[in-house]
C-alpha cells in the first residue's frame, strides 16, 4: 500500500510540475490552486532547491495576495537564507492578514535569536503563549524554553518545562527535559514536588517516577531514589536508564552487590559502555574480587583503548594480587597514553620497589613528587625506599627537601632521627625523636613501621617510655 502511494505521489508530482512549468512559460493557460503551489514549493524546498522554492512562493503570492500562509513559506525560505529583516518584514505583514498562526511567532523567533536579539524573542513568545491553548501553547513554551537556554536563563528552562507538564503532566519531552535541568539547576526539591504531583493523577508515568528518583538522588536521599527507580522499573521493565541510575545509587550506598545486579541489566537492555563495565569492576574490587574487576576493567579497555585510567585501574588489580611484572606492563600502558599523570609514576614506582628495580622507582617517585611537591605521600615513599636500599646520605638529602616543600611536617623528624641512626649520628638523631614526639607523638607507629630494629637502641625505647609516662602522669 504504502509502495502504490509512493507512485502515485510521485506521478501527480510530474504532471504539477510539467502544469507550474507550463504556468512560468506562458506556453498553455493553466491555474494553479494554492494548496498546489504549497506542494511545489515543500517539493523544492525538501531537494534543496531554495531559489527555484522562492521563485513558486512569489509566483503564488501574485495568484493569492491575502494569504498569510504563504507570506509566512516565504518568510520561512528568507530566514533560512539568512535574510532575517527581510523575512521579518514579510511576517509583519503575515500578521495584519492572520495573526492567529503560531508559526508566524516561531519564525521570528529564529530570526531574532539569528540576530542576536534573544531579549525581543523571548517578548515576543512570553506575550503569544498568552493568545494560545493546547498544543500550540506547549509548543511555545518549548520554543521559549530553548531562548531562555540561548542567552544562559536556565532557572527559567526549567519553569517553562513546568508550565508544560502543568498543561501535560504525560508530555515525554517535557518529562525527559525537566530532569537534566532540574540537576542542572539545582532544583531537585522542586522537581519532587512537581513529580510527586504528577505521580498521583497519573501514578504509572515511569518518566515520573524516573525524575522523581533522580531528584532524590540529586539531594543524596539514595534509598528515597532507589524505591523511586524500581517503581519506574515495575512499570517498564526495559528502563535502561533506571537501572543505570540504581546501580549509581546502590553504589553510593556501598551496596555492590546490588549495583552489579543493577548495572549488568543496563548491559542487557543497551549498547554496551565502557563507563558501565569500569563501575561493575569497581565494586568487584570493593568486594575484594580483583579477578572479577579486572574482567570488567578489560571489556571497558575493549571499548575504549584509549583511556589511560583503565589501564591504570586494571594495573591496580594485579597489584593487590602481588603480579607486580603484569602491573607494569598495564601502568606503562596508560603512561603510554598520558604520561603526565602523577599517580601512574607512583604506582610504577611501587612496582618497581617490589621487583627490587631501585633505580626506576627512585625516577619515578621523583616524577611525583615533581608534579605534587607538597604531597607526603611521594616524599615518604622516595624517603623509605632510599633507605630500605641502603642509600642513606641520599635519603637525608630527600628528607632535607622534604621538609622545605611539606612546610616541615613532623613525619620527617622521625625519618631524619632513622637515617642519622643509620649514619651513626645516634645523638643528632635523639634530637630530631624529640621533635618528633613534641609535636606529633601519633605519627611514632610509622616511624617504627619505617624500621623496627629501632627500638633495639635502648636511648630510642627509652625516650619513647618516658615520653608516654610523661604524657601519663600530665593526664
């Protein structure tokens, strides 16, 4: 059917156009009704024939003065041509004969927004939404919504969505908008209220009770947001975005099992995502399954190679197992593809440490602590590995640096107290253990963490024993 229709289109297309060729030649009198030459001019205009479309518009005009519709096909052709005054100007006289046209109000809205005139566009639709009911009424508060997004009014984005769903509390567009505004805004306490009303006229709108999940969410309410998303989910089983943002949810609430239940079905129902498979391995590693996340983690690489943090992440997976060899070949991965970040260079360098690499892991350690001076971390890790190799007068030097870019952190008394030790400078090192004590007596565990065999010089015990009998007696 829909075939013998096409033919018969095309066919009565033919004769019309051999009847306007006729009309433009003179050759045979012929007349041709306005709705024809509207069919001749959306024939032009569908084939990208915009001069031969403006040439039938004003062949009409002369056969059909007082026809606002067709003042308006020309206005249309002029604005798309970028003559946006002169199109204006036929509106205006559009308007004298039909003012009564809703496209009369969308079209000089392009042409004002094309102008740069969005103040006088959004006039414009704000006082004809008021002429308006139903459906042209909704479709001019779309209209406006999206001048109000031009010039940057997003507060009054989301009210004129509001509008529409308090003229359609079901209009799908409106419903899938007022949820990206509504996070965007910052108006999630207005969208429950909005939602919670449209749910009780029409309580199986999963949109609703999607949007509604979502504001929730926005406010951190994530068991309020989840029992919102498994109604949604109730009413349309194949919801992929509900279950996308339950296992979001789930994940917040550190209930990973949940979260991959959740997550595995938006694989089910959509095209798979990288994003979907690295926050499936995420909670595999919280559930400290680093096989499982690192499953994951590699069916997101499969997607997309080049993202340096899934190298990184998979890399960290083989670290937990003590692959060390397998975490260096994934971390040289991702630094492959940026190596600027700083955590790829200290992860390495870890690596290196246990593969009793030295060398490299100094180097590395030394890229971090170059890109983050003011970290602890990159410094007490140069620090420990200089002095776990033995190389103790390069080690002080490092604490020496250390405590000029870490504005002296009490840490380092006690490294610098460890390697004086090791130097056989034990009354020095005394010193720097009773600065360290003095002013910050928590950090002692790692200072003995840092070595052991410390506590073996009886000056080190004592100074400790008698420090926290001090701090007992001032109790």
């Amino acid at each position: 059917m829909k075939d013998n229709q096409y033919w018969k289109d095309r066919d009565e297309m033919k004769e019309l156009l051999i009847q306007y060729n006729n009309f433009k030649t003179g050759k045979q009198f012929s007349f041709i009704e306005e709705e024809s030459f509207q069919r001749l001019i959306d024939y032009f205009d569908e084939n990208d024939k915009l001069s031969s479309a403006l040439e039938a518009v004003n062949f009409a005009i002369e056969q059909f003065p007082y026809s606002s519709s067709l003042y308006i096909r020309k206005a249309d052709i002029l604005i798309a041509t970028q003559n946006y005054y002169e199109g204006l100007s036929l509106l205006e006289k559009a308007e004298v004969l039909d003012s009564n046209d809703i496209n009369l109000y969308i079209l000089k809205t392009d042409a004002y927004l094309a102008l740069d005139f969005q103040e006088k566009a959004a006039t414009l639709l704000e006082q004809a939404i008021a002429a308006f009911d139903g459906e042209d009424k909704i479709e001019l508060l779309f209209e406006l919504a999206d001048v109000y997004d031009d010039y940057e009014d997003f507060e009054k984005v989301f009210n004129c969505l509001q509008l529409i769903l308090e003229q359609d509390p079901t209009n799908e567009e409106a419903l899938y908008k007022i949820c990206f505004w509504a996070d965007y805004t910052g108006k999630n306490e207005e969208s429950i209220k909005i939602h919670e009303k449209i749910i009780d006229e029409h309580p199986y709108s999963h949109l609703a009770w999607f949007n509604l999940g979502t504001a929730f969410q926005g406010l951190k309410l994530y068991e309020k947001s989840i029992d919102a998303y498994l109604y949604a989910i109730a009413i349309d089983e194949k919801f992929d975005y509900a279950y996308r943002n339950l296992g979001d949810a789930y994940l917040r609430l550190r209930k990973y099992r949940d979260a991959i239940e959740a997550l595995q079905k938006v694989l089910e129902l959509s095209m798979p995502e990288d994003v979907i498979y690295e926050a499936i391995g995420y909670c595999y590693e919280k559930l400290k399954n680093p096989a499982q996340a690192r499953f994951n983690y590699r069916k997101a690489v499969h997607l997309n190679s080049t993202e340096s943090r899934l190298y990184y992440k998979i890399a960290g997976t083989y670290m937990q197992e003590g692959y060390w060899e397998s975490a260096v070949k994934n971390l040289e991965n991702a630094m492959s593809i940026d190596r600027l970040q700083p955590d790829y260079h200290f992860a390495i360098a870890q690596c290196y440490i246990q593969l009793g690499n030295i060398k490299n892991a100094v180097v590395c350690f030394t890229h971090f602590i170059k890109a983050r001076p003011k970290n602890t971390k990159g410094w007490k890790e140069l620090i420990r590995c200089l002095y776990d190799a033995e190389f103790y007068d390069e080690a002080l030097e490092q604490i020496y640096n250390a405590q000029k870019s870490t504005e002296n952190k009490p840490l380092f008394f006690y490294y610098k107290c460890a390697v004086l030790f090791a130097l056989g400078k034990s009354k020095e090192a005394l010193l720097q253990l009773q600065q360290g004590l003095e002013d910050a007596p928590g950090l002692i565990r790692q200072f003995i963490e840092l070595d052991p065999s410390l506590l073996q010089h009886s000056s080190v015990a004592d100074m400790i024993s008698n420090y926290k009998n001090l701090k007992r007696k001032k109790k």
